[in-house]
C-alpha cells in the first residue's frame, strides 16, 4: 500500500493497562483551548491524529483515513469540513457542471467581448467561447426590450465570431449564447445594450493568451482587431504585467501606426501570481479618448472571468443563486462522510484588490455584495440545521452582522501574520474588540487565527498573550507557520486558571499606564499575569515585574521536542511585545515541559503465534505544584503503538511516586499476534504532566526476535487500523471487480488462525478477485522457499489448479522474473486445508508478489495464515551419506528452561563433512562441522551463543544437498 496509512487492529485480549484515545482530565489544558488548522497537517499519520484529538477542541478539515479513524471513537467530535465560499478550482468535481453557468462567475468584464457597430445592419463581433475548442461550439444571438428580458432569439447559428443581422426597431439589447451539438445553449455574455457611434474607433480582441508552459517565465500573447471604419491616430495599451492590480508607466505600451491590428507579447517572471494578466487600451481621436473595455478590463483567463492571483481559484459571485445552490449541495455531501461542520472560508464583506487579480470587478457593488454574503450565509445554515457554521472574515465592523447566522467567526492574521507581521495598534485594537463582540454581544465562537514565520517565539508569545486578553469559555486560539504543519506549540497549554479579570464593553477596559506614562494591558489569571504591549514604538517599564519568572518558549513544535520554561524577567515590557509573568510564592514559581531520557522500545518473541513488545523510558516534571491540577500524580506517559498495528496507547506506570523533578521509571508491555510489520519503525510516546504541559519523543524499534523465516506481513490478516475493511499491507486484486464479493471476516470462530480471515465469492467463472503483498528477501537469498496457507471452499467449480491458490511472483535480483508459483487448493467444498509447495530458486531472490488468488472458478473460499520464505525440508530416504530411519534430530523449541537437551543429533553412518550450516535470522553464518561415524551429539549452545530469541532457519548444505529446517530460541 506504500505510502498509504498503517492499518491497526483491536487487540483487547492481548493488553492489561492501555486505554482508547481519551486522556485523563488531570492532564488536559487548565483554560486555552487550540483548535488545528488541518490543510494536510496530520498526513494521514495515526499518532499525529491521535495526538490532535486529544489535544485540539477541533479540526478544521481532515482526511478520509483520519476521519474514519476518529469517527470508530467519537461521533461527535467536531470536524470540519473547509468550504471556499466564493471559491472554485479547476478540480473540484462540480466544477464541469458550474463551466456551463457563466453567469456565477465574477468577471473582470463582460464574457464574450460582444462589440456593437452598425453598416445598413447591426453588426456584433466576439471573442470565441474560451471554455471549448473553437471548433465544437456554436452561438446565437437575442435580443429583447431591457436589460432583464433578453430572451428573443435570431434565426441564425452562427460558426464563427461576427454576425450581420437585421433586428427589430424595438430591440434595445442583446446577448450571445454558445450552442452545444444541435441544441443545447448556455449563457455567454451579459446582456451588452444596442449602441454605436460611427465617428469614434473601435476594436474588439481575437486574443487573449497566457502561456505558463515554460519554466521560469511566461508569455502574455494579445491580439485586437479594428472593427469601425474610423482608425484612431494612436493607442496606448496597458498591461499589468507584474500583477499587482496597478499599472504603472512601464507597463504602457504605445502603437501610433499599423493600427487595423494591434499585437502585443511580453516574456515576463511568472513566480508568485496564479491569476491571469489584465490589460485595456486607450485610444486617441481627434483630440478625445476612448477606454475599451468600457468598463472593467479584458484578461487572459477563460471569459474574462476573475481569479484568485494567490491560489488560483475562480472567483464566484455569491450573488448568483445558481452558485450558491451547488454550494451548498457540496457541503451536504461532506457531510455524511464523517464531517459534522463547515468552515465557510474567505467570507468577505466587500470583494478587494487582494482577492481578485484584476479590480473591481465588472458588474460589482459593495452593498449588493454584502447582502449577498448575507443571504449565502442564512440559506447555508438553514441547510446545515444544527451542524455548527464557523466563517472566516470576522476582520471589520460589517462581518459581525454574519454572527447573526453563523456559530462562529474567524479572525485570520489576529495580532501576527505570516503576510504583515505585526498588526497595528489599531487593527489589533479592532481586532481585539471583535473577539470580545462575538463572545459577549452575540454569544458566538470566537476563533482567531494568527500566523508566525520560523516559529520565533517572541510573536508567538505575542499573539497568544492578545488571545488571553479577550478570551473566555467560547474562544478558540490557533497559530501556525502555514497549514501543512502540526502546528501544536507548548505554549498552548499554559496553566493560567480561570481569568479573574475581564474587559466589560472594549480592550481598553484592560489598558494600564505605566510610570512613564506609557500604555499597555493587563489581565490577571489564577496563576499568571497577561501583560501586551501593542505600541510599535514606545517601551514600557514595569517595576512590579522584575525578578519574577515569566513564560519563554523554543522554536521548535511540541511533536519535534518543543519545550516550554520559566526565565525571570526583567522590568522592560518593548514595543509589540508580551510576557506571560507567572504567580506562587517563593520557590514555586517553576513550569516547564516534562522532560525524558532512555527510551527503550523492543520486541521478542513469546511464542510463534504471539509477540512481545516491552517499553520504557524515563521521565522528570520539574514544575512547582502549584501549577498542577494534582500533584499526587505521576506522568502520564502513553506510547503510541499506530506503527505495530494497534489502536490503543499503551499506557506506561511507575511505581506510584508523584512527578517530581528527579527521573523516575515508566515501563509497561503488550503482547501482539504475529504478523506485525516491522520494518524500520520508531515509536512515539508522549509524557503528560497535570500542568497541562506534555513533551514528545520517539525511540527506534529493536527487534530482539520475529519470525524471519515467514516474510508475509499481516499474514493471518489480524490488523485494520484504517477501518477500511481491508487488511493491512494488502491490496484489492483485480481492483475494478466488484469489491461486495470480498469480505473481511471477523466472525467468531470463522479464522483458521487466530480472529480474521478472507472470504472472495466469485458468481461465475469469468470473475476474478483477490488480495495481493510485496515482500523483499534479504540480501543473497537462496535459500529453499515455501509456499504454504490454508484455504476452505463452498462450492467452488472446476478442478484444481493455479487459479485457486496461494500463487507468487518471484523476482530475481537481477530482475529476471520467476513467475507462477503456487499451492494449490481442492475445488468443491471442504473445510480449511492445508496447501504448501516448496521452490528452489535458481539464482538469489530480490522481491516477490504474494497473491490469495480466486478466478476463473465460481464459488466461496476463505485464505488464512499466508506463508512465504524459508522452508523446511528433509532428505529422501535413499540419500546414501544418512540412514534410513532417523538422520536428523533438531528440536523445534529450545529454551534455558526446557527439558529437551540443546542438541543436534545426526546419524551418520560413516564419517562425512557437512560442508556448511547456514543460520538465517538476522544475519547469516556458515559454519563447517566435522561428523564422526555413529551418532552426533552437536551442542546448539556453540552455534546460537550469541543470537537473540526468535524464530531461525538452519540450512545445511551437503555436497549438491541441501537440509531446512527451523527452530524457534526462547532465552
């Protein structure tokens, strides 16, 4: 499945102290509450999606895989689905159906680029269609009395981009549409009204183009044609080349002869702008001038439509109803796929020069905008019902009439963005009393968002310290780099207890004056003090503060060993600064993250069906009690277990002692079904102390023993953590059959093998269905290899053969495919049985594909207990080196506390030389033993001193024979 998630599985009987994803409250968050922003951040990593349900209130967004995982948990907890709501990009999937509706697009001018002129008859030029291939559309043209009733059609359908026509003398307007094959029509341009002056210039463009083909720089290709008569004495054509909704002088081009056809083309950077190019020209008659477009400008992008220069998106108009109803379709399909709420992002009051690559907007009005964002937001939550309805654009007085509908606002860039930096004074004041008005006046969430560059902590102090002038049971903090990060920071979780302070109507409820007559603010929590100083230019001095300890952070995140601790502060509060100045009495006025040492994870074998996995670490909170919220408590220390295939943390305990500033013990250990990949693994634990603060760790896997003779993963198909219905490190065969006819079966006593098995049903003899593994061999493998599994049948036609088996493709390390491998299963109906084929490769092996493979035969079966890798095998009797009756005694199990004497006895009847033993585990060893005639007595202890418990292949090689067998050390 390569890079897909880790599939895990419940394993209730094998663990004593793990829990499921809930934390005790002890260790939660003493007031703030964080919420991610998920645009990719967890990356469908388990841990990391355990860690934010624990941690975040909510997510805004989330994938497929970490839904679902939550969603076996919590039903309830709030995910949110993110919904641009004026935004439409080229691959979402309603996109082909809103291409055939212009009219919901913003536009920078009218569509088409319809042209009027008049010679004995109305004449109209356009620019062709941009959203189809100039040849597979038509258009016709309507007329009508107003601008609201263009409905009359003409007769004809015309191929091209210009038509000549008589219209009646009551006609006042008209519009284009494009005809799709036969007759199919869709809107094109707006309605454009009858009027043509003969005695002015006039041009109509052919082309409009931009070429990002090339890497580095890109090429705007314009071309306009004169359609009038009159020919101006010169033009000045304007293009925004370096896009910033401005054209400056050197962006003027001038054209004073060759005037019936304008061709311009300019090779510019195009790094930063996804929008298109905009342009208009000027041209200059006898004296006067004329602008065309008339209005708005003409751009490279389809229709002339409008786009979003930052991220490429179309920019919709909310106005249009059309819009809004696939909207608002799209949101009630998320939300039966394991989303409980919507972030309606980019909730503008206004459309600005930032949003759009080309402004104002054709057609546009404030007011009209407005009311429509308005509408929008009613006709979503009447939709949505109770399902909580959080925007983003709470950043002005107008966005808090949207509180009216909405649950909750967004305040993107609170204090520190990535964009700006610093807010100023008065936008944080602004800023400020908008949280404190959706809270108190409106009783709504409030969700500020701020931004930080490199993680310094110095505006991140800033910014949470702002959020905890204003915050209260309803506020929700986030702060990031950019949304593709986990963006969890210690100082999250400060303990500040309750607020015992709290500005009434404004900010300035909070400011304070200091000595110097300087302002700041000031709020007092249980167990801190919040000082801001907004000013950009003025210090302030604080007395009071100096020698006290106050907050300090790292610059790394909390899941990349962030820390948090407590430096004494001076009495200097600078400009656009803030300290988090920490209460106690003497001595007691220490917080800081826990902090760990000597993490050990390991795994060994138990018995050949079970594994062991033991853990443990060691674990120090040098934190005053005064800050805990039980200081009886040790740590609490989970380790994740995601990457050995299982749900649960595995909770660690030492021996009762409270945390405290000198380390102290945590261990605990689980056993696990075989099966479990264990390839290049590290473990994630967390420690959590009653501080609310946790610190995180990783410790690589050392594997003492597996079972390295068997190299399936998963191969009794036990682990599911995705809750996919597919187990993991398998893949669907045959993925286009119909999946129905596979089942995961967990039915109590169905397995051969410990608790699941697969179940295929084929309903005749041409279906074909299946699941499929890689496996690598190691390095120089050529050693005998076994095919083996079981398998029961219902039913199942035809006769045996290679497709209904255990069947392998094996490739060589030279790349030379050795395909067609099987063990083959009896058709018909029986119970489980047994299959197993031994092949001897002839060159070293590299990888193989494993298949439980059932086509071409109708029927049900089951597979169970998959084996591929190193075999047993025996020399046949009449091998003339060994006697008949027993030529080789190797106990299967061997252990110090077993009764069975580590021993190999080999019969010999003369004295012959074993070439070479072959031990293959870990690593590999030849050995060359000497035999005796008669009976052999080999001590084991001289050939396995130094290896680990764990499952072993023994080959020895005689002459041109070669004997497998395998052995399980337990020590």
């Amino acid at each position: 499945m390569g890079c897909e998630m880790k599939i895990l599985y419940f394993i209730f009987l094998f663990l004593s102290s793990v829990r499921l994803l809930s934390l005790p409250n002890e260790y939660n968050s003493q007031f703030i509450k964080s919420y991610l922003v998920n645009y990719y951040a967890i990356k469908s990593d388990y841990f990391l999606t355990k860690l934010a349900y624990k941690r975040f209130s909510f997510l805004d967004e989330a994938s497929d895989k970490e839904r679902r995982f939550i969603r076996q948990f919590d039903k309830d907890y709030l995910i949110l689905y993110y919904k641009d709501i004026v935004a439409l990009h080229t691959s979402y999937s309603e996109f082909n159906d809103v291409n055939l509706q212009e009219w919901t697009f913003l536009h920078t001018s009218e569509p088409a680029c319809l042209t009027v002129s008049f010679n004995k008859q109305w004449k109209f030029n356009w620019m062709r269609d941009r959203r189809f291939h100039p040849d597979s559309v038509k258009y016709r043209l309507y007329w009508g009395f107003d601008s609201t009733e263009v409905n009359n059609p003409t007769d004809t359908i015309v191929a091209g981009t210009e038509l000549s026509i008589s219209l009646p003398k009551s006609a006042r307007w008209v519009r284009l549409k494009t005809v799709l094959g036969d007759t199919a029509e869709i809107d094109y341009s707006f309605p454009v009204k009858l009027f043509f002056d003969e005695s002015i210039p006039l041009y109509v463009p052919a082309l409009l183009e931009l070429d990002n083909s090339s890497p580095g720089f890109s090429i705007v290709s314009y071309i306009f044609l004169l359609i009038s008569k009159v020919q101006p004495d010169s033009v000045w054509l304007f293009v925004d080349v370096n896009n910033n909704n401005q054209f400056g002088e050197g962006e003027k081009y001038v054209y004073n002869s060759n005037l019936n056809k304008i061709q311009f083309e300019v090779f510019f950077d195009n790094a930063g702008s996804k929008g298109g190019v905009e342009a208009y020209m000027v041209c200059f008659k006898d004296g006067k001038q004329y602008r065309y477009p008339q209005s708005g400008y003409w751009t490279t992008n389809v229709n002339n439509r409008s786009m979003n220069q930052t991220y490429g998106f179309y920019v919709m108009n909310v106005v249009n109803p059309l819009w809004r109803k696939s909207y608002i379709e799209q949101v009630l399909k998320a939300l039966t796929k394991d989303y409980n709420g919507l972030f309606a992002d980019d909730t503008w009051t206004r459309v600005g020069s930032w949003g759009v690559d080309a402004y104002p907007p054709f057609d546009y009005n404030d007011s009209v905008w407005y009311e429509g964002v308005n509408t929008f937001l009613k006709e979503i939550k009447e939709a949505i019902g109770g399902k909580p309805l959080i925007f983003n654009g709470l950043s002005d007085g107008k966005s808090l009439r949207f509180l009216e509908v909405a649950d909750g606002g967004m305040t993107e860039g609170f204090a520190h963005s990535t964009w700006g930096g610093f807010a100023s004074l008065n936008s944080w004041k602004l800023e400020c009393n908008l949280g404190l008005q959706c809270q108190k006046d409106y009783r709504k969430w409030w969700v500020p968002l701020s931004g930080i560059k490199k993680r310094i902590a110095g505006p991140r102090i800033y910014s949470l310290a702002s959020f905890l002038l204003v915050a209260d049971t309803n506020s929700y903090f986030g702060n990031a780099e950019n949304y593709q990060i986990f963006a969890h920071f210690p100082e999250f979780d400060i303990p500040t207890g309750k607020p015992l302070t709290s500005a009434v109507s404004s900010i300035d409820d909070l400011a304070k004056v200091d000595g110097y007559g300087k302002s700041y603010y000031m709020r007092e929590f249980e167990k801190c003090w919040v000082y801001v100083n907004p000013n950009p230019t003025d210090r302030v001095i604080l007395p009071e503060i100096e020698g006290k300890y106050q907050v300090q952070v790292d610059t790394f995140l909390t899941v990349n060993g962030g820390k948090l601790f407590s430096v004494k502060s001076d009495s200097i509060l600078p400009p656009r600064s803030a300290k988090i100045v920490l209460k106690g009495n003497v001595g007691e006025t220490k917080l800081m993250s826990p902090v760990w040492k000597n993490p050990v994870a390991k795994i060994k074998a138990k018995s050949r069906d079970e594994l062991t996995f033991e853990f443990s670490v060691e674990a120090a909170d040098s934190s005053s009690d005064f800050f805990k919220s039980n200081p009886n408590l040790p740590l609490y220390v989970a380790v994740d277990l995601t990457n050995l295939g299982v749900v649960q943390d595995l909770d660690l305990e030492n021996d009762g002692t409270p945390a405290s500033p000198e380390f102290s013990m945590y261990s605990g250990s689980i056993d696990l079904p075989a099966g479990v990949n264990l390839g290049n693994i590290t473990i994630p634990f967390v420690v959590f102390s009653t501080t609310g603060l946790f610190s995180v760790g990783y410790a690589p896997l050392v594997i003492e023993n597996i079972d390295t003779t068997n190299l399936v993963p998963n191969f009794s198909f036990e682990y599911d953590l995705d809750f996919d219905g597919v187990p993991d490190r398998w893949n669907k065969y045959n993925p286009g059959s119909k999946m129905d006819w596979f089942v995961y079966d967990s039915t109590p006593g169905n397995a051969q093998h410990l608790k699941k098995c697969v179940k295929f049903t084929n309903e005749s003899d041409t279906d074909a269905c299946g699941l499929y593994t890689k496996i690598v061999f190691p390095k120089d493998f050529t050693f005998p290899v076994k095919v083996s599994g079981w398998s029961k049948a219902e039913n199942v036609s035809g006769n045996p053969d290679n497709d209904y088996s255990i069947y392998v493709d094996f490739f060589l390390t030279d790349g030379e495919p050795w395909y067609g491998k099987t063990a083959k299963f009896s058709t018909g109906t029986h119970d489980w049985e047994y299959s197993e084929a031994v092949y001897y490769p002839p060159k070293p092996l590299a990888s193989a594909n494993v298949y439980c493979l059932f086509r071409r035969h109708s029927g049900t079966v089951w597979f169970d207990n998959i084996f591929v890798g190193y075999a047993d095998t025996s020399l046949s009797v009449d091998d003339k080196d060994f006697v008949d009756e027993q030529k080789m005694i190797i106990p299967e199990i061997l252990c110090e506390s077993c009764s069975n004497e580590a021993l190999f006895v080999i019969q010999n009847p003369s004295t012959a030389t074993i070439s070479a033993v072959d031990i293959y585990g870990n690593i590999c060893w030849d050995i060359k033993l000497e035999l005796s005639a008669g009976t052999n007595r080999i001590s084991i202890g001289k050939l396995f001193q130094s290896l680990p418990s764990g499952v072993y292949g023994i080959q020895f090689n005689i002459g041109s024979k070669r004997i497998a067998k395998t052995i399980l050390i337990l020590k």
